[in-house]
C-alpha cells in the first residue's frame, strides 16, 4: 500500500505555513533554459511539422506554469494557429494517429514515438447558459493570441511557449504574478464560469498562492451559480486539493472568495475558540489549517497512495468539526468540547456529501475522527490495541497515528510531536498496525464441535471475537475451551 514509516519522534520537517515558495524561474535563468532544451523531442517534431504547413505551435496552459517552477510538466498542450483543424490534421497524419476527439472545440489527438499530445485550435467561448457547460465555442486560427489567452481561468495558466525558439509569451503579467504568490484572473469572462472558484482553491494549494482582491471580488458574484455545477467535477478540483503540498492556502482561498459559505462545516471553525493551555495557534480554524498542511507533509514522507493520502487530508479536514457544537466554556475560564470526537462525524459525513466524494472516504474518517483523542486517555495495552484496530477499520492504527500526529503538530508555536507513537509501535509487534485482528474462533470450528449453523452459531462468533480482542482467546485451542465452557454455561441456565 504504502511506505511503513520510519519510527521516530520527530514530526515531519515540512511545515508549509512557515516554508519558503519554491522560487520562480525567469525566462533567461539557466533552469529555465534548460528545461526548455529538455522538452521531448517529439514535441519538436510536431511544431516543425506545423511550422513547415506555415502555422505556428505554442504550448499553453499548466506546462508552461510549471516548467517555469521547475516542476517537469506531466502533460503537455499545444495550441496551434494559422491552421484550420483540416490543414492541422493533414501536417500531422505523417506523423502518426490522429483524430478530432472534439469537432465543437477544435482539439485533436495525436498519438506519435509512444507519445498522446493535446493539439487544440484558438477560439473564443461565448456565454450561452448556466454553469461551466453554458458555452458556445468558435473556433478561429486567425485569432491574435491577446484575445485566445483571455479565456484561460488564471494569468499563470495563460502564458505561452514556443519549443523551437524558446519564446515565451507572458501577455497577462503570469510570471509576475507566479513570481508573488497571487492568483489573479485574466479578464472579466472569468465570472461566466463557476467552477473557477474551486479551480482557485486547488491552484492556490498546489503553489501556495493567494488570491488577488478583485479575483476575489468576482468569484462572490459567481455564487448564485455554484448550484450548477456537476457533482463530478466538484469532486475532481476538491480531489486536488487533497493532493497539493499547501491545502491550507486552498482554505484561505475558499474563504477570501467567498465560497466557504457553500460549506458551514469548514466554515463553524472560524469562530470556535479553543484553550490556549493545549492550542496557542488560536481558534479550531486556525488549528485545521496547520493540521491539514502537517498531514500533507506526513503524506509525502510516508508515500501514501492516492487513496490513503486522500483518506488521511480529509480526516485532518474533518477531525475537529465537532467542536463548534460542543464547546463550552467553564467558571475557571478553561474552554472544552466534551464529545466532538463523535459529534464530528455527523459533519465531516455533511461536508463528504456536499463535495461528492466517494463513500470510501466517508467510511475511512469517520472512525479516525471519532478515535482520534483515543491516546489521551492512557497508555496503551494489547487489549487497548486489539480493540482500537476493530474500531478503526475500514481505517487502521498507522493511517490513524499519522492523523494524531498532524493533529498534534497543528499547534504552532508549540513544538511538533508524535505522541500515539508508542501504540503505533505496540500494534507493528502484534502485526495489527494495518488491519483489525482477524476472527480465531470460526464456524468451521463451531461445526466440528457440535454447533449447529444458524443464530446460535452467529451469537456465540459474536461473543467469541470480543473475548478475543479482551485477550482472552489467544489461539484456535483457547478458543475452543472458551467456546466450551460457555456452552456448558448455555445449557446449565436451560
């Protein structure tokens, strides 16, 4: 599944809330360059194909962003003009497949040296509905870059290159912008399509960046609209988020814009006081924007999958979401949530529901928020372990230990820590770190001694498993002598 992590006491050195941004490259750096010169060479040899039809290939959009970042792209798109999709589609046919996968918005295919590139044609979009979909597209290689480039969300995701001079077109001041940490729109058309808000929670968490004010300004006008959006692609930009190093920028972001009101579950943190005794950062909103950053960086020191990381980003999200519907303030001026653990399932279950996410995260939190002050009430045993593993499942005690971890690290300045390490390390002895304890007395057992299938049999398994988590069946024949005393006991009380 994943990487079992080192035992140590230290937290992970990666707190993003205090970090360094990763520094811009200019167009004339020598990184940059060089990451110019290391594009694939079958890139080169789609844009001289263009260029020898006499159009032009740029490449547009992420790519562009984050080579300027030093981030080797994972994909790459090309926007071509002076060419009609025909024109396109004959300069490239000797190069390979090719195919129209979108006749409506010019955008081809090319399958070339092993390699599938996105090749579009320049358009305009022309607002014709609701919602990200409500869209006319007219396709136009004649069209001028300044006005291609204004239908891109973000000014970092608007600049263009060219791979066979090196040229960079930087029309909306994106690598200013990348080079400051702001996330500004590129023009008034930003505000015809609502899922750009949470595009900006996710852009904002991958490269730690903040929003601009009137981008911000823009997206509260685009709320009455959020309603149309589909569940897929509400999940798909809060998916992301969950897989960026700086989440708690994407929250700041979802609050700037005004779109946290879409999620009073987040939202209830922000005026719920917490004891500066145990919380010196302040409010549970300031403490989930920590913890969320820690659980991040526990994610990439652990190497956790896809799922296990998104498991664990969206109970350090969801973990403390009970409190504000349980804090109280006692007559020593002390402040508690007595019960949040398990009143904040019920929300973090509201919130999952609101973003569309699948109901495998559900089923992983909800049992890591309820347990996760589970080590504050004593120190752990082979019983305490047994029956916390049970508990936990679908989940499990190292998936868990990493949310108290973050949990604990959430707090600064107080110094990071790890303090249900030492039930971590009593569950890897028992070989229980990553699953619940499996049943010992079974029904092919209670066959053979006699017992019959059916409710009997499913009570005394009952019985059975939680002797075994108490310790008291340890093995197949504990658990046969455990199973015939309490038959004896059974037919005595007949």
């Amino acid at each position: 599944m994943y990487s079992v992590p080192s035992i140590s006491n230290t937290a992970p050195a990666y707190v993003s809330f205090s970090g360094m941004r990763k520094e811009t490259l200019s167009p004339e750096s020598n990184s940059f360059t060089q990451s110019v010169a290391s594009l694939p060479e079958v890139l080169r040899d789609v844009c001289q194909a263009i260029s020898a039809a006499q159009g032009r290939a740029w490449l547009v959009g992420g790519c562009v962003r984050d080579m300027l970042l030093g981030i080797r792209p994972k994909d790459f798109d090309l926007e071509v003009y002076r060419l009609n999709a025909d024109q396109l589609t004959r300069a490239l046919t000797p190069l390979g497949r090719c195919q129209q996968v979108g006749k409506q918005f010019g955008v081809l295919k090319l399958w070339h040296r092993g390699m599938e590139i996105d090749i579009a044609l320049p358009r305009r979009e022309k607002k014709t509905g609701a919602g990200h979909r409500g869209f006319e597209v007219i396709c136009d290689p004649a069209l001028a870059p300044e006005i291609a480039t204004r239908r891109r969300d973000f000014t970092i995701n608007a600049m263009m290159l060219d791979p066979l001079n090196g040229e960079l077109l930087d029309l909306h001041h994106g690598r200013e912008d990348l080079s400051n940490g702001l996330l500004r729109h590129v023009s008034p058309a930003f505000a015809e399509d609502p899922l750009r808000p949470l595009r900006a929670m996710q852009f904002a968490a991958r490269f730690r960046l903040r929003l601009a004010g009137q981008t911000c300004a823009l997206c509260k006008e685009m709320l009455n609209e959020a309603d149309s959006l589909a569940a897929s692609r509400i999940w798909l930009e809060w998916q992301k988020w969950s897989h960026a190093d700086h989440p708690s920028h994407g929250l700041q972001a979802l609050h700037d814009s005004g779109w946290l009101a879409l999620y009073p579950e987040i939202g209830a943190m922000q005026e719920c006081p917490q004891d500066p005794q145990w919380h010196p950062e302040g409010n549970v909103w300031n403490h989930t924007l920590q913890v969320v950053d820690q659980a991040a960086g526990i994610a990439v020191r652990n190497k956790l999958d896809t799922h296990t990381r998104e498991h664990l980003i969206f109970a350090a999200l969801c973990h403390d979401m009970g409190k504000p519907r349980t804090t109280v303030h006692y007559a020593n001026d002390r402040i508690g949530s007595p019960g949040h653990s398990e009143a904040g399932m019920a929300y973090a279950a509201r919130l999952l529901k609101r973003i569309h996410a699948p109901g495998r995260i559900a089923r992983y939190v909800q049992p890591l928020i309820k347990d996760h002050i589970t080590h504050l009430h004593g120190e752990p045993s082979r019983r305490a372990v047994r029956r916390l593993a049970h508990r936990l499942h679908p989940a499990h005690i190292e998936l868990w230990e990493m949310l108290v971890e973050a949990d604990a690290s959430g707090r600064a300045p107080a110094a990071a820590s790890r303090p249900a390490l030492p039930w971590l390390q009593l569950a890897m002895d028992m070989q229980q770190h990553q699953k619940q304890p499996k049943p010992i007395l079974t029904g092919r057992i209670l066959l053979g001694m006699g017992v019959k299938a059916g409710p009997e049999m499913g009570e005394i398994l009952s019985k059975a498993y939680q002797a075994q988590l108490d310790g008291v069946i340890k093995d197949e024949v504990s658990g046969m002598h455990w199973c015939r005393e309490h038959l004896s006991s059974i037919r005595a009380i007949d």
